[in-house]
C-alpha cells in the first residue's frame, strides 16, 4: 500500500509524490534532448492550467483528478515530443550506449527494486519499478547503493535515479569520447495507482518505439523489457 504523508511530496521545476513503497513510472531523457524554449513554454502552459484549475469550484477530491488528467496530457505532448528526435542529441540509439544503460537497470533489478518494464529510446527511458519492498528487506545492500553513496536526498526514487544516472553518465560519455553532462537533471515520474494503470502504462511503454515508427511490433525493439507474468 502507498504511503500518503505530505513528506512524500516535494517540488523541483515539475511535482514530485514519492512515497516510500509504490510502483513508479519514471522517464528521463538525454541532456538538451528538447530546446529550452520548448520545456518553458509547456511549463507555461502547465502553470496556466494548474492555477485555473484552482479556482474552480470543485471537491479535493475532483481536483486532484483533474490535475493528475492535466499532468498526464503535458506528459503526452512532453514525450511526443522526445519521439520525433528532430533536435538533440540521440546517444542512447548507439548499440554501446543502449547496452550500458540496458545493463545498470538489470543490476539494480531485486537490490534496491523489482523491475517491471523498460525502453531504452534514442533520447530518452522509459522504466517501471517498484520501489521500497528491496529496500526495506535488503537494508544495508540499499544504503549501499544509494544513501550511503550519494547522501543527497530523504526519498528513495530521487537517489536510485540518481545513482542509476551517475554511472551510467560515466561509461556512456566513456565510449563516446565526450566529457560533460550526459543526461538532463530532472525526471518525470508518477506513482502508479493500480493495476489497471500499470497495464495501460505498459501498453504505451512496449509500444512507445511503434509508435515513433521505429518498427511494427514492440518485440522487435531489442531495447524493451517487460518482466514474465505482466502481460
């Protein structure tokens, strides 16, 4: 079950609920993947419609329904934009690159969290996990891999990302014999509700290089995963 303690919630340029034991969605991207004049004015519109939603006459309740319906649509116009790759770097299409991330999200697979599902595309990641079960069984492996090593932050998904992009930062610039950042600070993630949302999240993740026309069948991508028994 999903905590709900306001200490869950925190706040960088997008919302952030993370509580301690949940299955999150997270994406994160390639440095300068989008133009900033791109992000800002989704961020505007996201504002825009955030603070009209507010002065509407509504139960908690119906608001933090539409929010999360307006926080899925800038997420979808967000990652379309990401799937047409017209501007920015496409690093992670390069077998080598692909394989290196592909690799540091298994290893930390029954560590620090079960992995569910992921695609790797040429600017960005799709990934689900579930978060907090290993931690809590696994305690001193966790502190290890992540609070010990980076001591940044109280919530648990911000330091396995962290950690996660550290490394995979590090080898990836490696092969391609470029210093600087590799992968764009901050990620989207959500907490999935249930498991009809969990389904439909990972219908749209298998799918994701379908749509972007990349090929027909989501099983031909070499760079999905999705764990037996989800399907």
């Amino acid at each position: 079950m999903n905590s709900n303690n306001s200490t869950d919630f925190y706040r960088r340029h997008l919302p952030h609920y993370q509580p301690g034991v949940a299955t999150f969605f997270v994406t994160f991207r390639l440095a300068g993947s989008l133009p900033k004049l791109v992000i800002d004015n989704l961020k505007t519109e996201f504002a825009i419609e955030e603070n009209r939603l507010s002065k509407l006459s509504l139960t908690e309740q119906q608001k933090k329904d539409e929010l999360t319906k307006l926080r899925k649509q800038y997420f979808g116009k967000f990652d379309a934009l990401l799937d047409s790759g017209k501007s920015g770097p496409l690093w992670l299409g390069e077998s080598q690159v692909a394989s290196i991330v592909a690799d540091a999200i298994h290893h930390r697979d029954t560590k620090v969290y079960e992995l569910i599902s992921y695609c790797i595309m040429p600017n960005h990641v799709h990934l689900v996990i579930d978060v907090g079960r290993f931690a809590e069984s696994h305690h001193e492996q966790f502190n290890k891999m992540t609070h010990r090593r980076l001591g940044e932050s109280p919530y648990l998904l911000t330091n396995i990302l962290a950690s996660l992009k550290k490394y995979t930062a590090l080898k990836c610039n490696r092969i391609l014999n470029r210093s600087g950042t590799f992968w764009q600070h901050e990620s989207y993630d959500h907490v999935v509700r249930d498991g009809r949302e969990l389904e439909r999240i990972i219908h749209y993740i298998i799918n994701n290089p379908v749509k972007a026309g990349f090929i027909q069948n989501w099983q031909e991508w070499k760079w999905t995963y999705l764990k037996d028994g989800f399907l």
